[in-house]
C-alpha cells in the first residue's frame, strides 16, 4: 500500500518518477552487499556471545576471524538490539 504517491513526491521532491522507478530495480551494490554480510556476521557473533557483547567486543571477534571491520559499523547494530530486562538477583 502507497502512503504517497510517487508522482506526486517526485514532483515535491523534484526528482522524475521513472528515475525513482529505475532505482527500485537497479542490483544491489559492492558496498551493500558487503554491509549485508557484515550485518549477518554481526548478527552470528553477537548470538554466540548469548546476547551480551556490545560493538567494541564484537569487532575484537571478527578482526580476530580476519574481516576488516571497524567498530563504527558494528555501533548501529548495537542500537538495533533492545536491551533484555535485568535479572533481579544480578542487579
């Protein structure tokens, strides 16, 4: 379902609709592609750490495994991640 019609958003937004359209189905690239693997492996570790370790740690874990990664890309995951509640007896 369209909240906004793109015709009318490209007009709003000065921008032609089949550009918009184009868009939609252009390959995905290099560099997404590369986001969406680290994604998936920042997503791996940070199960296997059973949900605790934070973006400084997960990036300590893939450097460790040979992938160029710097913690400024593993920092939205940890944003992404809502925060489990406390255990009462830990607190």
């Amino acid at each position: 379902m369209d909240i906004f019609p793109v015709e009318k958003m490209s007009v709003v937004l000065k921008v032609s609709s089949s550009g918009f359209y184009k868009w939609l189905t252009r390959p995905k690239s290099n560099r997404e592609l590369r986001t969406e693997s680290l994604s998936d492996q920042i997503r791996i570790e940070y199960e296997k750490s059973n949900r605790i370790y934070g973006s400084p740690r997960i990036t300590q874990e893939l450097r460790k495994k040979h992938r160029q990664v710097s913690r400024s890309i593993c920092r939205p995951f940890d944003e992404e991640v809502e925060p489990e509640e406390q255990d009462p007896q830990e607190a």
